[in-house]
C-alpha cells in the first residue's frame, strides 16, 4: 500500500486530537498513476476480508478505501464504506475518517477528498469532526475564508471539550492565514483548555507567533508560559530560538516568525522560504509560510 495510506492509519490510531499531532511529521506521498491505485484497492480489498481486524482498525481501512474510490469515480461504493463505518464503529466513526481524509488529501486529489466529507455529512449532517476535516482542506487549497465560516458551524455543534479544543486550534489558523492575528491568538490561547504539558507547546507557539504580529510582548508571555519546563524533547528545543532550522521545517518556521518580531526582514523571507519548502502541503506550517511570505 502506498505510504499515504500507512501516514493516514497511523495519524488516525496515534491520537483521537488531531490538534495535538507531532511537528515536522511528514503526511503527503505524490501523485501515483492509475495501476498504482487498482493496486491499492486490491490491498484494501485483501484487507478489509480478513475476519480478524478490529472494529477501530476495520474503521479506519474502510475510511481509505472509500476515498480510494472516491477518488477513481466510484461514489457509490464509497458512501456504501462510509455507511458500513456507521455500522463497524456507530459513534467514533466520524472522527476516523476526520483524521484519515484530510491527511489522505495531501496526495493531490482534493476534490476526492472534499466528496467523501460530503457524502459522510449526508449520513450524519453538522457532526464536528467532520465539518473541522472539511476545513483542513480548504486551507490546503488556500481558501480560509471557507475554512473560517465551517470552524464557526463546528464550535457552534462542538459536544466535547475534544471537539472544541481542536475546533478552536484549527480557527486559530484560518485567523492567522487571513491577518486576523489578534483573533487567531485568541483562539490557540482557548485551544490550551485541558492540554497536557507536552501538548501545549504547539499551541503556545503557534499564539506566540500570531501575538508577534499584534506587537504584543510575544516572548514574554512564551516565557512565562514554558516557565521551568524541560524543553529537550521536541518540539521544546523550538522555543529556545536556535540560530539554525537544523533542517526541520517547524523551527524554520518559528525562527522566521521571530526574525519578524525584531525587524530582521531579509532572515525572515530566507527562513520562511525554507519552511515552505520543506513542510508538506497539508501541513499547518506550509500554509503559514506561503501567508506570511505574502506580507513581508
């Protein structure tokens, strides 16, 4: 199976908050031509006939094989996987696909991606992971305006501190990517509500970077906010502000963002260059970079 596939299980079983997923992780694989694709419906098929897997796991094969077929035209046989992951796993069913499709998207095929959200919203309209993966890919495209108006509708249907937090960590970005920075800030500030030490890091600097630009005292407030916590584990080496990127997109990304706290606007293109180009284009950091590149 292609490595789109194998990226899209692991994100959906490694964690049920898709805002809290490790930086710099790589999530896209290429475009692959048509008998690349049979191939793959063939392994799911394998797959997916095997009476051992799990309801999770059987969940998460029919959400890839449904937007396999999506994908080659086949929109019947995928709402019927669709309808059949109602059945397998009757309320988490959303979620998985939540985590699997938009990951699955960065293989170039939007559109794909973008109809199999439409026909699980049919099966189960306004569900919030849903309506949050929706807007995953319309900041892929590039349309946040879009985005923004859908993370509304999911925080306005959010039933859990889950669904919020990550409604919220997503909103911050359509903010951010439109130079809405005071209320991007707001709302990474709000998506920390019930985060474990490791896991705010992210957010944290992700409002560090949106208070940059509203000339707030950004470091300070990211200072007082990691206070003594141990900061050798990744992504915690981020906010110390290394003079080098190390070749991880994510501290290119945020040393550019510091450039732009103090002025520097030459180090602050070179640095931004460089995330753009290293950070796949499903990636929150890639659709940041190609936004602040456009204000410098």
């Amino acid at each position: 199976m292609v490595s789109a596939e194998a990226l899209a299980q692991r994100n959906a079983t490694e964690s049920w908050d898709p805002s809290a997923r490790e930086f710099g992780r790589s999530l896209e694989a290429p475009n692959v031509p048509a008998e690349t694709r049979n191939a793959t419906l063939d392994a799911l098929n394998k797959i997916l006939s095997s009476p051992k897997l799990s309801a999770f796991d059987r969940s998460i094969y029919l959400s890839i094989r449904a937007y396999q077929l999506s994908k080659v035209g086949r929109e019947a046989d995928s709402q019927k996987d669709i309808a059949e992951m109602g059945k397998v796993l009757p309320t988490a069913w959303p979620l998985v696909l939540s985590g699997t499709v938009p990951e699955l998207a960065g293989g170039g095929d939007r559109a794909a991606a973008l109809r199999t959200l439409d026909s699980a919203l049919q099966q189960k309209p306004g569900d919030s992971w849903l309506v949050i993966a929706q807007a995953q890919v319309y900041m892929q495209i590039g349309d946040f305006v879009r985005a923004l108006g859908l993370l509304d509708d999911a925080l306005a249907s959010a039933t859990t501190p889950t669904d919020r937090r990550t409604g919220l960590y997503y909103r911050g970005h359509a903010n951010f990517n439109l130079g809405q920075y005071a209320q991007a800030a707001d709302d990474f500030d709000a998506s920390l509500a019930g985060r474990t030490a490791k896991s705010r890091l992210g957010p944290l600097l992700w409002r560090y970077a949106a208070q940059v630009r509203t000339r707030r005292d950004a470091r300070g407030a990211l200072a007082k906010e990691v206070g003594q916590e141990n900061l050798d584990e990744w992504p915690g080496p981020i906010v110390k502000f290394p003079k080098r990127a190390n070749g991880k997109c994510p501290a290119a990304f945020f040393i550019g963002m510091d450039a732009v706290r103090r002025g520097d606007k030459q180090r602050a293109r070179d640095q931004l260059q460089l995330a753009q180009a290293r950070c796949p284009t499903v990636s929150e950091l890639n659709w940041a970079a190609t936004s602040e590149l456009k204000r410098l």
